[in-house]
C-alpha cells in the first residue's frame, strides 16, 4: 500500500495536532535499494537484499557487543508517511480498519520494526538483511532480538528494594 494523500471508501482522516516528532533523536540513516515505496516490500524477508544500517556519531560506539547477536530489531521513523488516517482501507475495497489492527507505515506515529539477520559488522556500519524501508529511512534504534537477549547478570538481593 503506497499512500500518499489520498482518501479511499471506508477510511478517516482526523485533525492532526502538528507534528513534533517527539524530540527524537535520529542515530542513523539506513541503506536499502529501493527509491519509491512501491517498490519496497511490505515486509522484511530474511532472504532479502542485504542493506546497510549507518550509525553516526556519537552513537557508534554504542555497537560494542552487538555482534554477538544473529538478529537485531531495528527501530525506524518512516518518515514520508501521511499521519492522519485513524481507519485505513489496505484492500482499497471500501472496508476501513483501525489503524492499530494494521502494520501499515500510515499511523500517526511512523514507527517501523524489522527483526533482521546481522550478517557484519564493519565500524559504524551493520550488513542485515530483513529490511522493507525506502533508502535514506532514519534509523531511531537498535535492540538484541528479544528471543535471543538474556539479562547480563541475575538480579541481586536488594536490586528491588527502596530505602
Ligand atoms: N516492518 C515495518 C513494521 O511492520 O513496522 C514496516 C512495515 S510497512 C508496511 C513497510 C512499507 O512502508 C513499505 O512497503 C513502504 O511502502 C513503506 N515505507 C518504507 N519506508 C518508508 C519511509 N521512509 N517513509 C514512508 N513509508 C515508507
């Protein structure tokens, strides 16, 4: 689904308050072949291209123990999204759903997540392959896969207690 700034039978648009983005901070741009949105897959498939995941300074060294890890979850903000469909027509067949029962980059806060494969690490820059965002998509974050992240130490007596 490519959306631009079209309505489609079933969906509403809401008001929007302006965006601010939230404050965040944009810690990378990630590689990928494609140009246009309808060109990108819909999902990340692990056999896919390998892309690349730049960091930028000062959050390079942040990459310390990531090599460790198989598959890392990638944080992203699809920034050429619209913003302000509440209820979106994926099928564009008339029937709306709500925004929140969709993986759609439409939603008021375009936030996307892949799981990827880690295939090297070379400095400030991660090969991956599972990615489905447009060449140039800021990169918001980075996190071991949840499946594969155990805790570094148990917690201890007292961890949890409050003076
Ligand atoms: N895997 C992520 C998720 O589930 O959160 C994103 C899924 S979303 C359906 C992927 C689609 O977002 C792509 O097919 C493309 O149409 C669109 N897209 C990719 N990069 C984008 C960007 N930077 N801005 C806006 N849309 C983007």
């Amino acid at each position: 689904m490519v959306r631009e700034n079209e309505i489609r039978a079933g969906e509403v648009a809401v008001d929007m308050p302006p965006a601010t983005d939230a404050g965040l901070v944009f810690i990378g741009t990630i590689r990928t072949p494609w140009t246009l949105r309808l060109e990108c897959p819909r999902q990340g498939r692990e056999d896919g291209p390998v892309c690349r995941i730049e960091l930028f300074e000062p959050w390079i060294e942040g990459l310390d123990g990531i090599a460790a890890y198989e598959r890392v979850e990638v944080l992203y903000w699809l920034d050429k999204s619209r913003r302000d469909l509440v209820r979106q027509s994926p099928k564009n067949d008339g029937t709306g759903r709500g925004i929140f029962s969709l993986r759609s980059p439409v939603r008021p806060n375009p936030i996307g997540t892949s799981v990827v494969r880690l295939l090297r690490v070379d400095g400030p820059v991660l090969e991956v392959a599972g990615l489905d965002c447009l060449d140039g998509t800021p990169l918001v974050d980075l996190k071991p896969d949840r499946s594969q992240f155990r805790p570094l130490a148990p917690p201890q007596k007292g961890d949890f207690e409050t003076a």
